[in-house]
C-alpha cells in the first residue's frame, strides 16, 4: 500500500484546526494543537497562505481559513446542484431522443463529464461521468467555450489538437465558431472529435445568469443528422429538445427563461 504524503496530512490537519474551534489561531496555538514544531507548522502556513488557503491577519499576526476554500467549496456545492437539478430533465431528453445524453462542466481546460445517461436501447455502453472531453472540438466544450469567458480563454490559449480531418485548429476559424455557437444558442460536433459520432449541446445558466455547464446529446452520426445538400446537419427536433432540456435546468437553478 502507497504510503500517504506526511506534508499533505499536516496541511490537511491544519485545514481542519482551523475550520473548527476559534476563527484565528496563532501560530503557537497551532503548532501545539498539531504536535508540531513551530518551523514545521509555520512552512505549512505559508505555503497554505501562498495558495490562498489560509489567510492571516494583519494586526494580530494570527490565521484564519482563506477566500480560495470557500471559492473550491462553492464550486463543489454548484456542480452538486447542477447534476441534482439536471437528472429528470437529462432522463427524459434520453428517453425522447433514443441518444445518450451528457452533462459537462469546465474543469482542468477540458470539460469534465458530470453526468452521463445512456441511450435507451439494449446496446453495451460505458459509463462516462469522470471522463474529460476537450473544449475546442466538442459541442459541450464549443458551449463553455462561447459562453464562458474563462473557457474561452483556456481554449483560444491552449493548443487545439487534430482529431480529425474536421476538426477546427484556426484561431481565426475557431472564434467564428464560437461567435456562430454564441449567435443561434447551441454547440455542433459533426465528426470533429470521433468520425462517425456527432453531438449537439446548449448552455445552463444558474440564478446569476453565468453559465454553469451544458448538455448534449451525443450518437452516431447517421442518427443525429439528416443530409441537406450533400451536408450532414444536425436533425432540427434534436436541436430543439436540448435546448428546452438546457433551458428547464437553467430554470431549475433560478436563471428564469432564457
């Protein structure tokens, strides 16, 4: 069995002491509590506090837990209540459509799958929640790329890989995408990520009107599209149904309509 980092489980230790008991402590106060000498526990403050874990107070020279925590801890509570929120609507957007339905949230200059409801027939399929998608060719990331200021940023700085013939790397070609994604409401992928699978995606927004994830729906090609003109575009109904689906969890979360 891997032995845990000892470094990690003061920090971790410090992070409890702090959360409970008094709102500062000082830095005997804590050394003492933990067991630790003072160099010990002071090395971790700063680290802590460099991180913005930790804060300390100007006049009193003592700390207290940091703004970041509660930045991490919100987001975790956000993403929580997104997935609650979203689970009847992406159950019946599966049922409607016959596809597999997918609830993305950025994360780590991806989009990480938070949600995942099988398409409803008897076919084998795997589990996706956990799993990163990228933001330049996905319809999920297409989605936090054009709404979201900080993906979009992590998009248009981060390398956009090719995954296939069609998939967009221009910048110049890609910010046209976003502002095309922004201007109708939803996202495409038409075999830019996977040849033969394509996917269409619509922003959630939460009670400050931020946008907060999108889902899709997500199957072979063949099925999601429709050829008009020699082009596979994406089957209209189905454009439709992930948006309404977008906009009731959005209304869930207390954005109001959209």
């Amino acid at each position: 069995m891997a032995k845990n980092i000892q470094s990690l489980e003061r920090a971790a230790a410090m992070l409890r002491l702090l959360a409970g008991g008094e709102r500062r402590l000082g830095l005997s106060d804590i050394a003492s509590s933990l067991d630790l000498a003072k160099g010990t526990a002071h090395g971790i403050l700063r680290t802590l506090q460099a991180e913005g874990f930790v804060e300390q107070d100007p006049a009193s020279g003592r700390y207290q837990l940091g703004a970041e925590l509660l930045r991490l801890g919100n987001s975790y509570l956000d993403v929580h209540e997104l997935r609650a929120r979203a689970l009847v609507w992406t159950d019946d957007l599966a049922r409607s459509s016959g596809e597999s339905v997918h609830l993305g949230v950025l994360h780590q200059h991806g989009v990480l799958i938070v949600h995942h409801v099988f398409r409803p027939d008897d076919s084998r399929q795997v589990l996706e929640v956990g799993a990163m998608q990228p933001l330049h060719s996905t319809a999920l990331g297409k989605v936090l790329a054009a709404y979201d200021p900080v993906a979009h940023s992590e998009a248009v700085e981060a390398e956009r890989k090719t995954f296939t013939p069609l998939t967009v790397t221009g910048l110049d070609e890609f910010e046209s995408v976003l502002a095309e994604t922004r201007a109708r409401g939803w996202g495409a992928d038409v075999e830019e990520t996977w040849e033969g699978v394509a996917a269409v995606a619509a922003p959630v927004h939460d009670r400050r009107r931020m946008p907060v994830g999108a889902v899709a729906i997500t199957g072979a090609v063949e099925r999601v599209c429709e050829i008009r003109e020699e082009r596979r575009e994406l089957r209209p109904e189905l454009i439709t149904a992930v948006r309404e689906c977008a906009r009731a969890v959005s209304r869930d979360l207390g954005a109001g309509r959209f």
